[in-house]
C-alpha cells in the first residue's frame, strides 16, 4: 500500500493516514473477490453466501498480509476491493477508529 500520506480529519482534529503506519487494519475485513482473475486461488475460499473471498486464517487476518512487514504480499495483484478501499478515506477512517487506532 503507499506510504504517502493523506491528511484525515477524524473529530476535527488532523491525522496522518499513511497504510505502513496503520498495521492493517482493513486486512481484517472481508474481501470479496468478484472478477479478480489475478488473485491467487489458494488464497481465496468460498464464504457463506456462495461467494469467493480472500481466505483468512484464525485469527482473522488476511493470508495475504505479511506478518513480518504487515504489508500486502500481493499488492500488485489484490482485488479491486482492497484497490478502491481509499487510504485516508471515510471507510479507512472508520476501520482504523473501530480497531482503536
């Protein structure tokens, strides 16, 4: 993910949103794979909805995320749901808010 900074405003007051200082927050959430012919299938699972999604290991972190760098291990080739999720943006914000960061 870029290290580029956006300037967030959460509850008035300036923060600096950059993806290697957010240790990964959205990689907890679930990831739909609709159309991502990139994406390694043995990273995908079907969910409970008949639906492909990145797999997640127990502990709920994506298979994708590198633990040593807490960075995407597939980045150039991640599905366009983690490519639209905006660093800095409202949804960004609101994961690293409900992950207490």
């Amino acid at each position: 993910m870029p290290d580029t900074p956006i300037i967030a405003a959460p509850q008035g007051a300036q923060d600096t949103v950059t993806c290697s200082s957010c240790r990964a927050c959205c990689c907890k959430l679930e990831v739909l794979v609709i159309g991502d012919r990139y994406v390694p299938d043995e990273m995908t699972v079907v969910n409970d909805w008949g639906g492909t999604a990145m797999r997640r290991l127990e502990d709920g972190w994506c298979v994708a995320l590198d633990r040593d760098t807490m960075r995407c291990s597939i980045y150039t080739r991640r599905p366009q749901i983690c490519r639209d999720f905006e660093m800095g943006g409202a949804d960004c914000r609101e994961t690293r808010h409900e992950a207490g960061r």
